[in-house]
C-alpha cells in the first residue's frame, strides 16, 4: 500500500453486526480498513444482545490484520478513538470484563421495568431532564433494572454499568468512562445542559450512582493506552484513547454535520434521519442526545429494522446465501416500478422508535395477492425505508417551519442505488451518498486526532478533511406524486392496527 508519512490515527467501531477498525491520514485518506462481523444473539423472545467479549477477540484479530497489511502505519499511530452502537448496555467487572452480553436496542425484556419506571417518575419529567422518553432496550436504564431485579447476584458483582465504548474503553487503557452522546441514551442523564448524571432521576428510580461510570467528553482521552494485544500489534503503548461516541454521532462528524439545521442518514440496520441542532430544542417523537462536539445536539428519527427486514426476507424467505452486500436483492427492485401494484410494508420487526414508540408493533406486509412476486415485496420493503424517512422529515420540516431540500446518506445501503433513488423520488429530495460508508470509524478516528493534539481543535480537523460524493439522486416529481396513494396507505396502518399488536406478541 502507499503510505503517507503524516500522522496516523486509528478509528474503532463496533457496530450492530460487526467490529470495524480504519487506520486514518490526518489529512483524509483510509490507509487500511479491516471488519470482522459478529452475530446478534436471541436466546429468548424479545431478546436482543451482542457477545462482548467475543467483540474484544474479534478487536485484537482485526488489529492484528491491520498491523499486517499497513505495518509502517500502524506504528505512526498517534491517538485512537471509539465509536459504538448505541444503546448496548453491560454489567462490566472491576478487571473490566462483560458479565454478560450487550443489551442493544432492539431488546424488549425489560417491559416490566418500565412499568416500574413509570410508577415512580412522571413520563414528562423525565423527558424534560433526559430529553427522551422511555422504551425497553431503547433507553438503557430499562435494561439496567431489568440486571438489577432479575439477577442480583450479577448485579452486585458489577462495578460499572457501561455502554460498548465504556468496555472497549476499559480494555484499552484500564479506565472507565462513557461520553455524553452515550450517556444521553440511559434515560439518567441530564441531556439538555450536559451537566451529568441526574441525581433526581437515580434517586428516583433507586439505582446506585456509584455503579455509573464517569462522564468524559468525547475528544478527551479516557487514558492511554496499555493494552498488550494492541502493543504487540504494534499499536504504540501510551497514547491517548478518546472516550468516543455513538455512532450516529461519529458519522455526523465525519461527514460535516456540526452546524444547526444539517440533517443526514444513516441508513444500516436501522434507518436513522439525524438533525442536528445548537440549542435542545427536542421532539419526544424523536431520540434526542448530545453531538460529540460541544454546545451542539443531535435529534434521531431512528427507525429500528429497515435493513434488518431486509436481510430477514433474505435469508429467512428467500434463503440467498454470499448476497453480503445485496446486489441480488437490489437487482430484483430493478425489475419494477411504482406503477404496477405492489404490497405496502410496515417494517415494526420487533417494535418500533420514532415516530410511534412501541414495543408491541410489529411488520405488516399488507395488500398480498397470487400475482404478487418476490420482487414486488422486496420493493415494498425499499419503499418501507423511503415513506418511514418521509414522515419524519415532515416532523422536522413542521417543527422548524424550514423545508429540507437534500441531506447525505453514509453507512452500507447508501451504496444501493435503487434504494437511494426510491427514497429520493418518495421524500422529494435530493439525496448525496457519501464515498466513503465506513464514516463511525473515520468520525471515532478524528475523536482520537483531537485527542492527540493531531488536530487543534473540530474546525481544524473539518478544514483538513475531505468529503467526497459517490452519486446524488434527484427526485422525479412525476414519481412522487404516484407514490402519494402508497404513502397514505402506509402512514394510517399502524393506527388502525396499534390495539392488536399487544395481543400477537
């Protein structure tokens, strides 16, 4: 490979299916990317949880990988960042091992805690403090008194109660911590003033203050680092690891979006539209968190398995095996076209966040006939992800009285042109997917920059760093008007349906 002799920094990201690690010129170039995957374990209904200590094992191997392909770089290393999916909460030890797997996002035990919850604090307090409402998994103080009541035993041999960074983090430089974009989705943390964790809510809702780990802004180092695998990769031992963020948050970094009314996607496993904003002007419809930047917020219309129901017909439905990047799936919606008759999807998997914050909802495939084909569903499904962003971009447009006219779109289905070009033609928006889709780690990657004095501060790193465009899709205004008919059949049936989920579940 072709090395730049500028400084180097190293970017981790550990995400919902799998562990990313980007080796970053200062100056914008990925030197060498390696990603190892990880599978989301449901031991029982409504479970949803990663194995963290086989994230670290996959973390050393994927270093290592790093090390062999861009040895010189790897050890021109000057600061490391974190970013994670987010929530992912862990009951971790004193010597900082995982007492059990990551609680994610798409865990729904916790539903008796939540009722819980509910009993002792009132729903629009807590909105006011943590600037976020309640569901199970989605907000990881749930998950945390789920650990408490119903394993007390771990629950007393845990130290610290931590996101994914607070563990990888831990690993690194034997610290704990977790930064405000991180600490925005515990449901205890005082999200509008940043100030920290809320004593009002602990006290509350009786958890133990001494078990949540240190707030660290997301630029400054959680410690350095002293990890032997890292080292003997040839990582250099004791330089800084930023504390890290979210991904969500990282990305919005990487691809410039630090200034008020900026809005992207992220579109994975979920389908995230990402405001961001310079006062805490919050929608309950919406997650709403800290930026990794200072005096700046970012509000989520995060829908939770667009991608996820995707890969779910895939592999469940179709049973197509070596389509990892779904070039079969997005060649079948090249097969046809919003004038034929075609099923609406709703794709509530296990639940659904913004906008109607249910853990009961779950995917309809409404208007099935015999002359129904495999592409007419998967296409349904694309069409799924465009009218869930369209509503939220409404809510946005509504609350801010500003229309939106294009936004960016990072993370692994921005590169399916099909899917751009629906979700432009039915959003009526201009659509920029980003070159480079690994943009968590490149974001988690300028964190520990800042944190290496590599960069002076976020303005410095943002003047530095280029931003390339892979393609834009322009909307058909012809296209959007057929889809009208579709859209309103897709947005009313949730209401007609919200009273029956609860009985199928």
């Amino acid at each position: 490979m072709a090395f730049s002799s500028s400084d180097v920094l190293l970017g981790i990201d550990i995400g919902t299916g799998s562990i990313k690690i980007a080796l970053w010129d200062k100056n914008g170039t990925i030197l060498c990317i390696e990603k190892k995957s990880h599978a989301i374990e449901t031991p029982m209904p409504g479970w949803a949880e990663i194995p963290l200590e086989t994230v670290w094992e996959h973390a050393i191997r994927t270093v290592n990988e790093i090390s062999k392909n861009a040895p010189q770089a790897v050890r021109r290393v000057k600061g490391i960042g974190i970013s994670c999916l987010c929530p992912g909460l862990t009951p971790i030890s004193e010597e900082g091992m995982a007492l059990a797997p990551s609680l994610i996002y798409m865990d729904t035990r916790s539903l008796e805690e939540l009722k819980e919850i509910r009993s002792r604090i009132d729903e629009k307090r807590l909105f006011t403090i943590s600037g976020n409402i309640l569901m199970p998994g989605t907000m990881s103080l749930t998950s945390m008194l789920w650990f408490r009541n119903k394993n007390p035993s771990l629950h007393k041999c845990a130290a610290v109660y931590g996101h994914v960074n607070t563990f990888i983090g831990k690993k690194l430089t034997g610290n704990f911590g977790i930064d405000p974009s991180n600490a925005s989705y515990t449901g205890l943390f005082e999200t509008r003033d940043r100030k920290g964790w809320s004593k009002e809510i602990i006290q509350l809702v009786g958890i133990e203050g001494n078990k949540l780990p240190p707030i660290i802004p997301s630029w400054k180092p959680v410690g350095y680092l002293q990890n032997k695998d890292f080292i003997s990769a040839g990582v250099p031992e004791g330089i800084p690891v930023a504390m890290g963020g979210a991904d969500t948050a990282c990305s919005a970094l990487a691809t410039g979006i630090v200034d008020n009314l900026q809005v992207f996607e992220s579109s994975g496993t979920s389908n995230v539209i990402t405001l961001c904003m310079d006062s805490p002007s919050f929608d309950p419809r919406f997650m709403n968190r800290c930026h990794v930047i200072p005096e700046r917020w970012l509000s989520h219309g995060a829908m939770s398995f667009t991608g996820a129901s995707v890969k779910w017909f895939r592999d469940e439905i179709l049973g197509i095996e070596n389509d990892e990047q779904f070039t079969y799936i997005a060649s079948l919606v090249d097969n046809t076209n919003p004038e034929e008759p075609c099923p609406v999807f709703l794709p509530y998997m296990a639940g659904e966040r913004s906008p109607v914050w249910d853990p009961f909802a779950r995917g309809i495939l409404f208007g099935l006939s015999l002359t129904t084909r495999k592409e007419q569903i998967v296409r349904a499904m694309f069409e799924a992800f465009a009218f869930g962003s369209r509503q939220l971009f409404e809510i946005i447009e509504e609350n801010f009285h500003q229309r939106i006219e294009s936004f960016i779109s990072v993370g692994g289905w921005a590169a399916i042109n099909p899917l751009n070009q629906i979700k432009a033609d039915i959003t009526h928006k201009t659509i920029h997917a980003v070159e480079h889709t690994e943009t968590a780690a490149i974001g988690a990657a300028i964190l520990g920059g800042i944190a290496a004095g590599v960069y002076r501060d976020f303005s410095h790193a943002l003047e530095l760093i280029p931003r390339p465009i892979r393609k834009s899709y322009k909307p058909n205004s012809q296209k959007f008007k057929k889809y009208e008919h579709r859209y309103e059949i897709y947005k009313s049936l949730y209401p007609r349906l919200k009273d029956l989920f609860p009985l199928i579940v």
